[in-house]
C-alpha cells in the first residue's frame, strides 16, 4: 500500500512531510490501519462487513460521552500519542538523548512506570496478538 501510494502521489523515497500535508498523512494513516484491523480482527469476512454495516448506518453518537466516561484513560492515552506525532523532531532527539544518558535505574524506573500505566488501561479481557491470528 505504501508504494503504492508513493508512486501514485509521485514523492521519492525517504522525504517527509510537513506542515498540513503531514496533519492530514497522520490522520488518513490512522484511519486506514483501524479500517485493516476490522478485518484483521474478525474471523469472518461477513463479521467485519456487518461492524462497518453497523459503523455507518446506526451509529448512535448520543452513546459517545458514555463510552468516554467509561474509558476516559484510554481516550487521553491515545490522545497523547497520537499529539505525539505533531512534536518536533527536535523534542525526539532530546528525549532519546535524555534517556540514553539516564543511568540504569533511572531506565528501569522509566519502563516500570510505562508499564503500570499500561496496565492500568488495559481491558479486562486478554486480546490475542494481532499476527498469531495468521
């Protein structure tokens, strides 16, 4: 798909977007790999044209603030990584840095910390890693 992409908009290898062409690659990217996971998820094709069937015909945008209270760490969570990818590249850099220099504990300490925030928005049932499903 990326190739394809590449050669029908006509951009050569390793040049990067900026400005409000990168906003809308973000967005058009996001949108089309939680698209693939439709399918990527379901069993059955018939399963994954049903969630679009339903995705686009009875949406009930009236629900939305109860899914959103009810995972409101989720929501910030993504929020925050997704604003993550409009940071300077300069930001990046000095975060590696930051943490290259950080001593072993600090390290530990560091992943300790990501992993118990991940923990804590995990949901309740265990999903299977995308790619043993193949």
């Amino acid at each position: 798909a990326h190739k394809f992409w590449m050669t029908l908009t006509g951009r050569k290898k390793g040049t990067e977007s900026h400005g409000i062409h990168r906003f809308f690659g973000v967005l058009v990217t996001f949108h089309f790999v939680c698209f693939c996971w439709i399918f990527f998820r379901n069993a059955e094709f018939s399963t994954s044209m049903d969630m679009l069937k339903q995705i686009f015909t009875t949406f009930r945008p009236q629900l939305f603030p109860q899914l959103v209270e009810g995972y409101w760490e989720v929501f910030a969570l993504m929020a925050l990584g997704y604003l993550l990818h409009f940071v300077p590249d300069s930001w990046e850099r000095a975060c590696t840095k930051t943490v290259i220099r950080l001593p072993l504990l600090g390290k530990a300490v560091l992943m300790l910390a990501v992993i118990y925030l991940v923990i804590q928005m995990k949901s309740s049932e265990i999903q299977p890693f995308i790619y043993f499903q193949f």
